[in-house]
C-alpha cells in the first residue's frame, strides 16, 4: 500500500528524516513511534505532500507520489488527521461530516439546474454514509451539536470521521490519542479497529501512548534522530534494547513500559 525508501529531509543543518526505509501493508495497523524530535510528524507531512523530501522515494499502490500538492495526494486516497483538530465550529457534526465528500455533483452551479435528480440521489446517499460513520466513530448521538461545542477528543473523533467521508484508502493518523481523556481514548481506540475491521482501512499512525500500540498495532516502526531504529511487532520492539536506550535517554516522557513494568 506504501512504501518509503531511504528518505531523506533536511532543515537547513537538521537532519530531520536520515534515509527512512519502510512498507505498509493493506489492511494493516502500523504503529509510528520514537522520541519528540525523532521525525515522526516530519515524516508524515512529506508523505502527504506538506513538505518536499531531499532524496528518496515514496510510492503509493505502486505509484511514486513526489512533487505533488497535498490535495491531490488526498485525491489518490491518502487522507490525514493532525494533532490539532480544526472543525467549522458554526457547523454542526452532520454537517462537518458532509462538507468531506471529494467530486460531489452538486458543487457545479449548472449541475444543480441540469441534474437535479442525481445530486438528490448523491445526498441521500452521503447521508446515509455519513450516519454509518458517526456510528462507527461514536458520534451519532452528537450528531446535531455545534462542533465548536465538542471537548477535544470529539473534535478527534470527529476529524476522522470527516477523513473517512473523503473516501481515503490509506488513513495517517497524527497522535490520535494526544490530549485525550482515558474514556475518549478507549471510544478512538475501538473506532480504529472497527474501521479494519469493517472497512478494509490501512492505516499508519503516530502515537507515544505504548499501551494504545499494543492493542491495535500489527507492526511498529521506530525512529531516532531521523533514522530507523527498530520494526518490528508491539512485543518485540518493548524489549528492543535500542528502542528502550532511545526513550530512556530522550527527552520524550517514557510510555514505553506499563505501570507494572515501571516499578520492577
């Protein structure tokens, strides 16, 4: 589904991302971790296309995607959350949800006096859809609420569900548990799974919360200074020396370990 090979990203003499190379495979959870400062968020932002690589590939269903603007790279089917949530606050969470959809009939001014059959079918449509993924991401019964009313893990529900109404094929997810209240944390944890389950998504994400890693995670990718240090699966990169003495001596708050863990 995607494949980065030695990647390279230079901030004048940072050496944010140092010859990354990884795959992402369909229908796969892959965990992004590391460090802050490791180049996680840096990584994600020249995958979508906010930021031009140095050196290196980035290949998409078999396609290098390079040199093109993010909305077209989230035209081929690669949607991303960030780790600020921004919603139209005078909208309410229907009406974020139908704002996503990409290529609607009804956006052509002629089309609403040509075909104003299609575009009644098309909304009915992306109605039900829309309600199919305020169940999925458990916001239903908020559904009529200003967005601007949502506490932040909502407006995080919320954004990946307006992501899931573009119709993406791979999801990036930024730290989707960041900020987030334990209750919230668990509502985003079971909407992820269910949309591998349900929809058939690959997804790739960052997050620091291990315990969120391990429970929905297949694979982990782990980055230090700019590089690939470790991949593997949530147990093996737990006990992964290099991944331990990386968080131990970074600056990054240690979430590696589970509280029984910490105390031994």
């Amino acid at each position: 589904m995607l494949k980065v090979e030695n990647v390279h990203k230079s901030f004048g003499g940072i050496l944010a991302l140092n010859g990354v190379t990884f795959s992402v495979e369909p229908n796969s959870i892959t965990g992004l971790i590391g460090p802050n400062g490791s180049g996680k968020s840096t990584l994600f932002n020249v995958i979508s296309g906010f930021y031009s690589k140095d050196r290196g590939e980035i290949y998409f269903k078999g396609k290098k995607i390079e040199g093109i603007e993010p909305y077209r790279i989230a035209m081929l089917g690669v949607g991303r959350t960030f780790q600020i949530s921004e919603v139209p606050e005078k909208m309410t969470v229907l009406e974020n949800l139908l704002l996503a959809p990409k290529s609607q009939i009804g956006e052509g001014i002629f089309n609403v006096f040509l075909h104003p059959l299609k575009i009644k079918r098309e909304n009915e449509k992306l109605l039900k859809d829309a309600y199919e993924i305020l169940e999925l991401v458990q916001l239903y019964d908020l559904r009529n609420e200003y967005a601007g009313n949502l506490s932040g893990g909502q407006k995080k529900l919320l954004s990946l569900g307006r992501i899931l109404m573009s119709d993406p094929i791979l999801l990036l997810l930024d730290e989707p548990t960041a900020g987030v209240n334990p209750t919230l944390i668990r509502d985003l944890i079971v909407a992820i799974k269910n949309l591998r389950a349900e929809k058939g998504q690959t997804i790739l994400l960052v997050e620091h919360n291990m315990k969120v890693i391990s429970e929905i995670c297949d694979r982990v990718i782990v980055l230090d200074f700019g590089k690939k240090i470790a991949e593997g699966t949530p147990e093996e990169i737990q006990k992964n020396e290099k991944v331990l003495e990386a968080y131990l001596s970074g600056s990054s708050k240690w979430e590696l370990l589970d509280e029984d863990s910490r105390g031994q």
